[in-house]
C-alpha cells in the first residue's frame, strides 16, 4: 500500500514533466503543481470560516483562489 501512495505521488509530481527535461526544469515543474496542491485546500478553509463568520467579501478572496487552483491543475493534467 506504501509503494502505491508512493507511485500516486509520483505520477502527480511528474505532470507535464517530459523525458528529456533536466533535473532543475523537473524540480521547476513539480514545485508548480505541489503549491497549488497545498494551498489551495488551505484556501478554501479559510473561505469557508469567514462565509460562517458572515464575512462574505472577505470569504471571496481564498475562494476565487481555490477556484482558479482548481481551474489551474486539471489544465496542466
């Protein structure tokens, strides 16, 4: 089961990664899928909080961030 996570990660890491791209490009590309990967359900937490806080135009802000997150990897899927 371990080598599985561990297979799903990989392949998640190595999107739009090619074969014959160097280690740093590699690295460039992989960080720009783990960022949004991280923050964007960080985003829609603190969304949510301040849509129970009644604080609607403040919620809009990491909302319109998670949206464009998850806009942002099926694109690069």
């Amino acid at each position: 089961m371990l080598q599985e996570k561990k297979s799903f990660f990989e392949i998640i890491l190595n999107i739009g990664a090619c074969n014959d791209d160097s280690e740093a490009l590699r690295l460039k590309k992989s960080s720009l899928i783990i960022v949004p990967l991280i923050i964007g359900p960080a985003a829609f937490i603190w969304g949510i909080l301040y849509v129970f806080l009644d604080q609607y135009l403040s919620a809009s802000i990491p909302l319109s961030l998670f949206l464009i997150y998850g806009i942002f990897i099926p694109v690069k899927i």
